[in-house]
C-alpha cells in the first residue's frame, strides 16, 4: 500500500468538514506526571480520603487544601491590541530575569481562604515587604525563597490560629508530599494539633489539587495585570519584593471566589466525594506503566490482573477511537 503525506489542502479540507475540531497548542506534562498519574495511584488515594472521611466525618469547611505558588518581580505581559503588519510588539518589563516570593495558599471545601503566607528571599523579615499586602498575612524570609521544614511548621502554626483545630473538631490538609510538607516536626505538630494531614500521590497533584485546577490560573491572569496596571503608573520604577504583597492582594481576593474554590474540590472530586470523576481517556498516556506494587503479598497476581483490566480498556478505546476515525473519513 503507499502511503503519501496529506497535503495543505486536504487538511484545510478536513478541518472546514469538521467544524468540531480545531488547532490547539498542548500543555506541556513530564513523564514522570504522565506516568504516576494511574488507575492504581489515583485508586488509592480516594480509598485513603474515604476512610479519613468516614472516620472523622469532617463539615465542608474544615477540609482543606494547601499549595504553595511562586509569585516574581517579572512576568510575561498581558495581551494588547496593536495594529497590523508589525511582527514584534514591544512591552517594557521589570527586569530580565525576577525575584521570586513563595507564596501559600489555604482554600476550603465550603468556599473559603485563610489569609496567605509569604516566604521572601531574604535572611530576616521585615514588616515594610508586606506593606499594602493582603490583612491577615503571614510574613516569613528565608535565603532562598522557597518553602523550607521551619517556614512550613511556621504556616501551620499560622493555620491553627485561624482554624482553632481541637480533638473534638479537627481540620483536614490535602496537600502535595514535598519533603517540607511531610517530614517528622511537621507530623508531630499536626499530631499535636489534631490536623489530619493526607498527601496526594506522587505527581499528580496537576489532576487532584483543586488549587491547581480551577483557582491559580485566574489569580495569576490577575497578578501580571496588577504588576501591568503597576508599571503603567509608575514609569521608570522596578518591581521589587516589596511590591508582591500588594499585586497578590488585588490578585488573589477576586480569583478565590467561592465558585472557583468549589469548583476545584469538585473537579477533583474531593467534594462531594467522587472516585469516579476520571474518565478513562485521563489515564490513557499511563496505561503502559500503570502496575501495583509487586513487593507487596501476592503482588504478582495483582499485577498480572492490573494488566489485564488496563490491556482491556486500551483495547476498548482503541477500537471506539477507530470506528471515530472511519467516521471522520467520510
């Protein structure tokens, strides 16, 4: 049979039958994302939120989510409207490369935020680096700018504060397993603290995070319009540190809405509970890595049946993606 490559106008020709369809660019995902993010994984984590779930019988404001997210003195500038013909257009930026400020953010199942915490880069904080900044929040340095074990233990003191946790009525935190997210001070504090902490599996926080899902793509379309507006009214001047704490509190007051914050828990679906919110395209790019843990007892059998169960619901969607294509043909 030969074979030929279609041509410009047999796309055009394809694209103007299907009106469904159109050109997009993807978003990037690494392998180890793509791979981790599988029926096992994802199985396991809704049984070890159902069981936490069942045992403490949680109210919808005291699940909560938390992530850190990195907020610079550069961005990328919005998008214009400009004549033409010109092939750049030019926009002034703070600086060539910028100076990041973690940022952590609480959010909640019933609608709700804690004030953030920030983490600047910077041996020992001052009150002045959080000037016209969000009320509430916690300010925090450390050399690096990134969230460390001591910044961390800092922010749940910062959250006990707020939730007031207690034996009788404790607060749950989904969060990631960074290493300064889940190590000994961390447990023995929220131990202590009657904070049940349960970590999303490795990697696949870009599926099962509501904060990532729903909630930071709005509050950083926000933040560079705020550092935009910013720069336009003051010509001349650099962005620094000093002015994170404003753009985020312009940022982040109109983005963590009560709907997108619900939204992201049910998206999830953290809230209301749903294991089967995935469908089984979700996991397709898995399904070649996708094994339990073999060490485990009789982890071979579970192995051979993982396989099985995920060769036969590639083989399903392969043929309802071919019957499509044969479709789509004509």
């Amino acid at each position: 049979m030969e074979v030929e490559t279609a041509t410009d106008d047999w796309l055009k020709g394809f694209m103007s039958r299907h009106k469904d369809l159109t050109v997009r660019k993807p978003e990037s995902t690494s392998l180890s994302r793509a791979t981790c993010f599988n029926i096992a994984n994802v199985s396991t984590f809704f049984e070890k939120l159902n069981t936490v779930l069942q045992r403490y019988k949680f109210p919808p404001h005291r699940i909560f989510n938390a992530d850190e997210t990195g907020c610079s003195t550069v961005t990328n500038p919005p998008k214009v409207i400009a004549e033409r013909g010109p092939k750049q257009i030019g926009q002034v930026t703070s600086a060539e490369r910028g100076t990041l400020v973690t940022t952590l953010f609480f959010i909640n199942t019933a609608g709700g935020f804690l004030p953030p915490v920030f983490v600047f880069p910077r041996v020992n904080y001052k009150d002045i680096m959080l000037n016209n900044g969000p009320p509430g929040a916690l300010g925090l340095a450390q050399v690096s700018g990134w969230m460390t074990e001591d910044c961390f233990v800092k922010a749940l003191e910062h959250f006990v504060i707020h939730v007031r946790p207690s034996k009788e009525n404790p607060a749950l935190i989904l969060m990631d397993n960074h290493t300064s997210h889940v190590n000994l001070r961390v447990v023995e504090f929220a131990r202590q603290n009657s904070i049940i902490i349960v970590t999303f599996p490795q990697h696949c926080s870009h599926k099962l995070q509501p904060l990532d899902i729903t909630v930071y793509g709005p509050f950083k379309t926000r933040y560079r319009t705020a550092m935009n507006e910013w720069m336009l009214t003051n010509p001349g001047k650099t962005v620094t540190i000093y002015q994170i704490g404003q753009f985020v509190k312009e940022a982040y007051l109109p983005a963590f809405s009560p709907q997108n914050i619900t939204q992201g828990f049910l998206k999830t679906g953290i809230y209301p509970l749903n294991s089967n919110i995935f469908s089984e395209e979700a996991f397709l790019s898995s399904y070649v890595t996708d094994r339990l843990d073999p060490q485990s007892n009789d982890g071979l059998n579970l192995y051979k049946e993982s396989m099985e169960i995920n060769l036969k619901q590639l083989l399903h969607l392969l043929q309802n993606r071919l019957k499509l294509a044969k479709k789509m043909s004509f």
